[in-house]
C-alpha cells in the first residue's frame, strides 16, 4: 500500500570534499527551506575527503553547526566508510579489493567521487533521496516561462539555456520565489508514469528527478552549445559578441519550461533527485563523468525507468571562478577521459531483455570484466572502434546542423567545422583512447596499462553490487550504516 511517507523524500545527501565553508553555506541553505515548509529530513553528508585530518575538519565544522540547529546530520567520512567497509566485507564475502573500490576508488586515480557517491547509494537504501554538492545553495528560482502541466518528450535533454557573461546576469535572470523543493521533486520521483495524463500506454517510473540550474554550468567544455535548437540556438547566437561569451562563460541558466518525463540516460548530479527503493546501479568510482554513466546504466538496465525534469532552478556557486578556453569546443575532441571509455565499452553491450535488474547489472559486469582482461592491443581495438562510433554519431550531428542553418552564421559554422575536423583526426591518433586525465607526466603507457583494469574492476564491482546492496540492508536492519550521528 503506497502511503504519504513513501511517497516523501526524507534524506538531504551532501555530497563534499575538503570543503567545509561551503558545506556549512550548503547545507544550512537546504536546511532553512525543509525549516520553512515544516520538513525534517534526515541530512546524510557523504565526504569524500582522503585523509582522516581533513575528515577530522569537516566532522567538527559539522558538528559545531549541529550544536546550534534542530535537525539531524549524520556524516560518512574516510573513518566511517573503513569502519563499514569492514562490516560489509564480512556480511557480504565480497572481496575487501572490489568493496574498497565501490567505497574509496583507486589510489592511482586524482578523483574519486563515484566513490562517494557510491556511499551515499548504500547508506540511503529505501528511500527517496534529494542528493546535492556542497558547492550548490538552496535559492529557489523559476524558469523565464513556466507551465504547470506534465509533459512527456522523446527527446535526450529536454532543457533550454540562456548565457550570461557573469554571475551577476544569471541570477537577475531566475525570478526567486519561495517553495517546498522536497515537495517539487515528490511530484514525480517515485511515481509510476500512468499517474499522469499523456503518458500514452508508456509504463515505469520516474526514478531520477533533476531541477533546473542558474549559476556555473558544471560542463566539461561548450561543445555540446555547438548542436543547440530552437530558443537555446537563438539566444546563443545573437550576435558574434553573445556567441563569443557564452563560449568562455560557464554561467547560465538551464531548465524545463514545464514538469517534463522522459526516457533518457540524460543526468548531471549537481542536485539530483533519485528512488533507491531501486536497485539502482554504482556510480563509476574514479574521475569525472560517473554521473555521465550512472545516466546510461539507469536507463539501459534499470526497467522502466525515467528521468523528471523539474522547472525549478538551485544555484550552483563553486568558490573559484571557471571558465572555458575559447579553443575548448574542439580541443576537447582531441582526446578521450575514462568516463569515455566506458560508455563506449557500454553502449554495445546487448543484455538479457528477461533478465531481472540484479542479472542485468552482473550480465554487464562480467561483459565489462571480460573486456578489460583481453591482451592490450585487442581491448585497445574493441575501445577505438566503439569510440569512433560515438565520434561518427557526434560528427553527423554536427554536419546535419550546418545544413539545417545553411552554415549561418559564419562565425558559429567556423567553430562547428573545427570541431568535425578534430573529431575526424582522432581516427589517425595511436593514443588517441589513452584518457589524458589517467596521464602521469605525460605517460601514455601507465595509463594504457591503468585504463583496462579500471574496466575490470568497475566490471566486478557491478556482479557484486547487488550482494553488496542486500548486505548492507542486512547491516541497516541492525543499526550498521555508512554514516553516523553527529
């Protein structure tokens, strides 16, 4: 029976590292508005800090601000997660190897926020959850143009974009008004898509919810601004000045006009919603773009699944400045990330359409495992024919978009051909799949050896995941999580 606590989201995840000035600016910003709609979520902040000192920081800014609220804030840190890695080894029998993995990543590996991430996945089990970075603040702001009704797309990425050229314009642009943000994501996370009008014979459910975002655009580079549509390509290119700051800027505004479903691997977890009453999938531990893969998996091997965009915006505020490289579009091109390598080992892979969402996840993890154990110049061969896919897919849309707009106006259609003749070149590149952020001091061969045993891990961290999300249930029932109270 579906009551009106399991339709509610009760946990707040923070997910940070190293910084705790503004995870006290983030998390007293969310906890402000649950105060203002009368909410009392449980605030779990996973930290993904490497050493226990820097943890030893964070728990005690925690726990100053915990002393002057009335909420509760519990906290994973390095001690904690060693602490229930142990715990889970030994509920489990999975390998101390594949739980450390899941849980702290790879120590030859400069990010590890998958990890994290990954911890607040198996501290949260059977709840909704609103996950958010510390370097996002709880302002709630609505969309330009904003419609009430729920609209189903086919479409990959139904948001639209407006550039600025600084903070100052991105937030005079999204009018703040006042509202329960846990109650906008509980208009569709978790709910079967048949609960709403127009969802024409679909089935599922929404089990990502993602709100829209003024501020710093969490982008890798601005290629992806290069195939914009409609409103977003208008606003984008109306005039060489306004196309010229966009390309540096990494301030906008993006969002949904109205509550929009679709089935789609779309995700970026800056603030995200998602439904872990699922057997959702691990996030890829190491590097950038896990959320990139996270996206993919949900949607390829979690059945029925669809993602919620909300038309409402948070801000996100990293500390230091960003901004492109003006060369950035096309530069990016030139070379792959191992987040790359793994959608590209991914896409192909055809499982079991009977298969149940446990089997889907370790038929995927010993197709994955089984990659990265062929002889270096096979996996090299595998990867470089499935990335030149990709590339062949992204150059295609590429040359459709310069017919569709008749190659105007000339200073978009200049970056948009030096974008295909990088992606084209790449097929003449012998590194070209050795992730450049995997490089040491420019050592293409370490990262040659390191990128196909991190595909075999990830790939036996997938078999194992659904025995690592029973057990640490099992751990849950008696009082064992990830985090603890402060």
């Amino acid at each position: 029976m579906t009551t009106a606590r399991s339709r509610s989201v009760t946990v707040v995840g923070i997910v940070t590292r190293d910084r705790e000035t503004s995870l006290a600016a983030c998390l007293a910003s969310y906890l402000a508005n649950c105060r203002r709609h009368a909410r009392s979520p449980e605030f779990v902040v996973a930290d993904g800090s490497a050493g226990e000192e820097n943890g030893a920081r964070t728990r005690a800014a925690l726990r100053a601000l915990a002393a002057t609220i009335d909420a509760t804030i519990r906290y994973a840190g390095p001690a904690e997660k060693r602490r229930f890695a142990d715990a889970l080894v030994r509920e489990s029998a999975v390998s101390g190897e594949v739980v450390a993995f899941a849980l702290f990543g790879d120590r030859r590996c400069r990010l590890s926020t998958g990890a994290n991430r990954n911890s607040l996945l198996l501290d949260t089990l059977d709840t909704l959850v609103l996950s958010v970075d510390d370097d996002t603040l709880c302002r709630t702001a609505v969309a330009p143009t904003q419609q009430e009704s729920v609209a189903f797309v086919s479409t990959d990425d139904p948001t639209e974009f407006w550039f600025f050229p600084d903070r100052r314009g991105a937030l005079e642009a999204g009018r703040v008004v006042e509202t329960d943000l846990l109650g906008c994501h509980e208009e569709l996370l978790g709910r079967p898509v048949t609960d709403f009008a127009g969802a024409a014979g679909l089935t599922g459910r929404v089990a990502i919810t993602l709100p829209g975002l003024v501020g710093d655009s969490g982008m890798g580079s601005p290629r992806y601004f290069l195939t914009l549509g409609g409103g977003s390509r208008e606003r984008l290119l109306q005039s060489p000045d306004a196309y010229q700051s966009a390309m540096r800027s990494r301030e906008v505004l993006r969002t949904v006009p109205q509550p929009t479903i679709a089935a789609t691997a779309f995700c970026m977890t800056t603030f995200f919603g998602f439904d872990n009453r699922l057997l959702l999938p691990p996030f890829f531990p190491v590097e950038r773009n896990s959320d990139g893969i996270f996206g993919l998996m949900v949607h390829r091997y979690v059945a029925g699944s669809h993602v919620g965009f909300i038309p409402w915006l948070l801000l996100h505020a990293p500390p230091d400045p960003r901004a492109f490289d003006r060369d950035e579009a096309w530069t990016e091109a030139e070379g792959v990330k191992i987040a790359d390598i793994l959608i590209s080992c991914i896409v192909p892979h055809a499982g079991s359409a009977d298969a149940g969402g446990a089997a889907r996840f370790q038929q995927l993890g010993k197709y994955l495992r089984d990659l990265g154990s062929l002889p270096t110049d096979d996996f090299e061969a595998f990867v470089g024919a499935a990335q030149q896919l990709r590339n062949l897919a992204a150059t295609t849309l590429l040359e459709t978009r310069l017919r569709e707009h008749r190659a105007l106006p000339d200073f978009w259609a200049d970056d948009v051909r030096r974008t295909i003749d990088a992606l084209r070149k790449t097929a003449t590149k012998s590194d070209y799949i050795v992730p450049r952020e995997l490089r040491n001091a420019d050592d293409a061969n370490g990262a040659r050896r390191l990128t196909p045993q991190l595909v075999s891990k990830f790939g036996a961290l997938l078999e194992a995941w659904p025995a690592l999300v029973e057990a640490a249930r099992r751990l849950r029932t008696n009082g064992c999580r990830v985090s603890e109270p402060l």
